[in-house]
C-alpha cells in the first residue's frame, strides 16, 4: 500500500497508541485527521507533527461528529475508548462498556455505504477468561466472555467490526495488543490508573520501599513496546482485512520479575523487595498470546522488554511532573 496522500482518521489520535501511530503515518506520506476528545489524550503529544495534520476535538458519543470526523476518510484507525489500567476499568466499568459500545457503533454506522475501511483496536481482555496458553485468535470462539467491563466492551467491539461487514460489507481488520507500554504513558492520580509499567517506575523513583505490588506478582504478561505495536497495525492493514491479530512478543513476564528489572535499571541500592498488597477482581492471572499467525506474515518486534523498559524509564524521568 501507498501511503501517500491516502486518507486517514485516527480517532484517540493524540493518546499513548494513537499518537505514536500518527507520526508513523505522517513520515509515511499519509493526510491524517485525528479526532479526540482530550480527556486522556494530550495535545503536546502531536507537537512534532502539528503542522501536517488536522486535529478536531471530537466527543465521537455524537453521532453527528462521529459521521463528520469520518467524512472522506478512506481507512480510519479507531483507537478513541475509555481505557487505563486495571484500577482505571474497575473504577468505570459501566462507564466503559457504554462509552466504548457508543462510540463504535457510531464509527461503524457513519461507514455504512462508504468505501472506509476501519482498524479495530481490540484488546488481550478480550481473553480475560482463557485457559489455553499461549491463547491463539481461533480460541476466542471457545473462550467465555469477560467479566469486566471494559473487556466486554472491546469484545462487543469486535462484534460490531464483524456483523457490520456482514450486513453491510464494510471492511476491517481487527488488531488485539497485548500491554502495550512505552514513552507516552505516565502514572496517573492513584494506583492502577494507568498501565503497570509506568507505576512501577513511578513508584520506585520515588523512592518507596519496599514496592509495592498489587496481587501475588506471579501474575504473567506479555510486553509490547508502543512503536512495534504501530509498527504492527500498519503493516497488517497495508495487508490483510476482515480478520484479526494478536499483537505482542509472546515472551511471558511474571510482574515480579518486572519489578525486579524496573528495579535495578531505576538504580536503586537497597535489596529489592516486594510488599503484597490486595489486587482487584479482574486481575487476569496469566494473559501471553500465540502471534504465529503474525509472525507468519513477516512482521517481528524490534524492541525486547530491557530495551522498551530502558527507553520508558528515560522518557518518564525527562517529564516535568517527574523532574521537579
């Protein structure tokens, strides 16, 4: 695909994900709109590129500005939904599955009778309930649905991606990353806000000891680095359409071991050790994806976990908020 010229909106466009897949698509050649409300997402995200994009601040639950920020777009990435870290989603459950269904609904609609083809941001919570590891795409269909609701919104997002192509064949392409983490994303206001690489290294610049962490710590992830993961998504859309991708490493981290390299590349001297605190009900206990179908493709993640990590800690330690 020729992304010069071509036509995109990226809707949650100035976020953690989104804005790191507007640069890539602005050094590609791409006109690229993005629409986002502000209420994670940050301006000062798209500085670098502000002069090459048209940015709208657009509450996407209007399906009026929904339908207008879709206009002549001919692939649209919607990235735009309520979403943080595990406390962020136990604290907006309702607030989530509603926003996020809105949304789509309203982004599939306005596509209807157009030629737009739409990148769907799914989710690993999609997987919430699985018992099969590492957990291939095909094993959706066999899995429960999750219980949060923030993980049912991303599979009713999938749903929606799905029977609108059938009813109304619009095409789409279904991308699920597994944690992404990066420069980007700070700490918020209270534990479990944001994702948890950022409040670990939140955590034990500030000197806490000994860390604290949420559940047992033998918890397993599977760690994405934020550009391999834009990386991905525009090289399956350049693709592939009306299936679907696990994005991720497929190496599993327990968040123990996590914290014991956040740890040490942090520079603390004391040994390190870990206090167990209470986790919450959705606390998904083991969560690492099969990508031999991505990897199948050709595409390969360039960043290991070490070198994700070094690259996050330097950025968090170069913020205001983090420097005073």
């Amino acid at each position: 695909m020729n992304w010069t010229g071509k036509r995109v909106l990226v809707t949650g466009g100035a976020g953690f994900i989104g804005h790191r897949l507007v640069r890539k698509l602005v050094s590609l050649g791409a006109t690229v709109a993005v629409a986002d409300d502000l209420s994670k997402g940050a301006t000062r995200n798209l500085e670098e590129v502000s002069d090459h994009i048209e940015f709208t601040t657009s509450n996407l639950l209007d399906s009026e500005v929904a339908r207008k920020a879709m206009k002549n777009a001919e692939i649209c990435f919607h990235l735009a939904a309520k979403i943080g870290g595990i406390g962020y989603f136990h604290k907006t459950p309702a607030e989530s599955l509603r926003n996020n269904s809105i949304m789509n609904f309203n982004i599939w609609e306005a596509a209807r009778d157009t030629e737009t083809k739409i990148v769907c941001l799914s989710s690993s919570m999609v997987f919430e309930r699985a018992t099969a590891f590492p957990t291939p795409e095909t094993l959706l269909e066999m899995t429960p649905p999750p219980m949060s609701g923030y993980g049912f919104s991303k599979l009713v997002a999938e749903y929606i991606a799905r029977t609108y192509h059938e009813q109304y064949g619009v095409n789409f392409l279904i991308v699920r990353p597994f944690n992404a983490y990066g420069p980007g994303e700070m700490a918020g206001e209270y534990v479990g806000y944001a994702h948890v690489i950022p409040d670990l290294i939140r955590k034990t610049l500030s000197g806490q000891y000994p860390l604290e962490l949420l559940g047992s710590g033998k918890q397993t992830r599977s760690y994405t680095y934020v550009d391999d993961l834009a990386e991905a998504i525009l090289y399956t859309t350049e693709r592939y359409e009306n299936t679907d991708f696990n994005i991720g490493n497929g190496v599993e981290t327990s968040v123990l071991e996590l914290a014991q390299r956040i740890w040490k590349l942090c520079g603390r001297e004391e040994p390190f050790q870990a206090k167990y605190l209470p986790s919450y009900t959705y606390d998904v206990q083991r969560r690492v994806p099969d990508v031999s179908k991505i990897l199948a493709t050709g595409w390969r993640p360039r960043v290991s976990l070490e070198q994700g990590l070094s690259l996050t800690l330097e950025w968090i330690k170069r913020q205001p908020a983090v420097a005073q």
